[in-house]
C-alpha cells in the first residue's frame, strides 16, 4: 500500500490555469475525496496522479517513488505507477463476458489461468456478481455494471484507487446504496483511495478526509466535521451543507456585536475578543439553517416560503432586505405569510472578512 503527495503542482494549459500550487499528502489507506465545482481542477488533480497529464510543475509520488517532476524532466508512464482508474463512464468491453471484463488486467500481465479463475471468483463474491459471471455488459443494470468496473479495478490489488465521479450515472436509490458498498469495501481492503465528486453529501458521507478546491486551488482540507463546522472561507461554508449556509453582510458595532440592519446580533465574549480590529468594518455573518430556531426572545421574522421535507420543514424568513433559511424539525404546523420570532445558536456562528473571504472565527 502507499500514500500519495503532490508539492507545489501545477497545471496549465495556455493561458488557462487548471491547478495552482496544489500541496496535498494522502494518507497510506485513506480515502481522501477531492470536492469543488465543475472545472475546479479536481479531475485534472487525478489525471496528474493517475499519469494521464504531466504537471507543469512540481513533483507526484506515490509511495516512496517520485512519479513526476516536472523540473527534473522525471514522468512515470501510468502503467509502471500501479494505480487503477474507475470512471464515470463503465468503459466495459461489450464483446466480453462479464468473467472476461474483469480478469482482463491480470490477462495483460500473462497471470496463470488458475491464478485469474481464483482471483476472478473472489472479487466476484466480494461485489455480489457471481450470478452474473457469464451476462455481458448489455444484459446489466446500470449498477451492476459499476460493480463490475470496480471488480476489474480491484483484482489488479493497485497501491491506489483513483475513482473519477464515478457514480454519477446512477439513479439517485442506487447511488446511496453503492456510496455505502464502495466505502466499506475500500476499508476492507485498506487501498489507498483518492475519489472526485462535485457532490457535497457523496463527499460528507464517504470522505474520511475532503479536499475541498475551487478555480484550481485548494481552499481547505480536513475530515467532514472540520470541514462542515470550522470553513476557513466563505466559499467552503457555501458550498458544504445543504440546505446552504445563511451568509449575512453586517458590520461590527462599537460593542463588538454584528449589525445587519434589520437587527443585531450580540456575540459571545470570547467571539468578541477575536473582532477587536474589526469594529466599524464589513463582515459577514455566517449561520446554518439548522441553527436558527424560533424563540420568544428572538427577532421577528416573516415566513415568507415554506420547503415541507415530511419530518422537518424549511422556513424562508424576511426582515427588510434579511433573508435567511432555517431547518425545523416539524413540532408545529408553520404558515406562509406567517411572523415568528427566531435566534441564532452563538455557538455556532461564523464570521468572516468581507474583502478576502476568509474566516475570522
């Protein structure tokens, strides 16, 4: 097994700036996901590794081994890095058996035929396809293909998993359940396992670390609880969470609290200890809808939408120009149109600089 890191990576195309000074340490056995947006560099991160792209600087290894290094001229053709690819697409050979489809990468390597038989009916017995050894790829479900490109990635025991989205074309029962196989079947084998997503809760629920990166750079790194409540910036607090965090313009008071014109919030003393050079700047107010809950002591809000989700509800409050989202659980019937009093847990606050994004606490 091994880990992978990448220092000081780039990658370029023209003009255009796919990832920069990307610095990243996978853990041996970790499954690390990269997370962000469409054309955030996370896809191209995993070509990098995979040897699929040279970078246009920095250095790749894998293990112990330097893979690539773009200023020595050093560049691992992908077959020599053992690592195995699962993408979006099944990618399976239609002509071939699903037997056939799977033992194919140990057929490469010329692996004696009772070597592949056995090795074929492990993986198959681990991934619940050995009904299926004899159907081509045309007879399966979607999902049952995927299995089936996961089995061919898996009797190859690669050093590291790279896995492109690779749920993503199955519907949305299917994915649940294959989200849970995939990260019980990766701690059984303990591979080292790098996975892109744009899917927050694919990410939340699978990721024993995300990377979260944005326009080619990585903004934060953490497991999905630091992620989820300590964002060091305004885009990973909007990004994770769903629904999204509520991210209020306000500025600080002479008492160090947080006026966003519709009300005030006070803080915590500890919270204003960390805002002293802030007094009479912009912030912004961070705060997740389900930290927001109705009280007699609270400010009063109009319920302007309601999201009805079967136990809980979503309630769109407006004060002025205020509009903030809050998640209940659903203990009393709520009408549109309706005002009610709401607070914010203190605890659970964030505030950010308004010019750069980033966290103040």
């Amino acid at each position: 097994m091994a880990g992978v890191v990448l220092v000081g990576v780039w990658k370029v195309f023209g003009d255009f700036v796919a990832v920069r000074d990307l610095n990243l340490e996978v853990k041996d056995g970790e499954f690390l996901v990269l997370l962000g947006p469409s054309g955030c560099g996370k896809t191209t991160t995993l070509r990098m590794i995979a040897g699929l792209e040279e970078p246009s600087k920095g250095r790749i290894y894998i293990g112990e081994k330097l893979v690539a290094d773009a200023e020595k001229g050093v560049f691992i053709p992908p077959k020599e890095r053992d690592v195995a690819m699962v993408f979006q697409s099944y990618a399976l050979y239609p002509h071939m058996t699903v037997y056939e489809n799977i033992a194919f990468p140990l057929k490469l390597r010329k692996t004696p035929k009772q070597e592949i038989e056995k090795r074929v009916r492990e993986v198959a017995e681990m991934l619940g396809l050995e009904e299926l050894l004899n159907r081509k790829p045309r007879e399966l479900s979607g999902g049952q293909r995927q299995r089936v490109a996961l089995g061919r990635a898996i009797i190859r025991r690669p050093k590291v998993f790279l896995m492109d989205e690779p749920l993503s074309n199955l519907d949305a029962k299917l994915r649940v359940r294959m989200r849970s196989e995939l990260k019980r079947l990766q701690r059984r084998l303990g591979v080292t396992t790098i996975y892109v997503t744009h899917d927050q809760v694919e990410a939340m629920t699978m990721g024993d670390r995300i990377a979260v990166m944005n326009k080619g750079i990585l903004q934060q790194i953490g497991t999905p609880e630091e992620i989820y409540h300590k964002p060091k910036n305004t885009f990973t607090a909007s990004f994770i969470g769903t629904p999204p965090i509520n991210l209020i313009p306000g500025t600080v008071t002479e008492n160090l609290d947080i006026d966003v014109g519709e009300f005030i919030i006070t803080l915590l003393d500890e919270q204003k200890e960390l805002l002293k050079d802030y007094i009479g700047k912009e912030v912004i107010l961070g705060i997740r809808p389900e930290d927001v809950y109705p009280s007699p002591s609270g400010f009063s809000m109009k319920i302007d939408l309601i999201e009805n989700l079967g136990g809980d509800v979503i309630l769109h409050l407006t004060r002025g120009d205020v509009e903030i989202l809050a998640k209940l659980t659903k203990s009393r019937e709520f009408k549109e149109g309706e005002t009610i009093k709401v607070v914010f847990n203190k605890e659970r606050i964030h505030v950010f600089d308004k010019s750069s994004g980033e966290a103040i606490f």
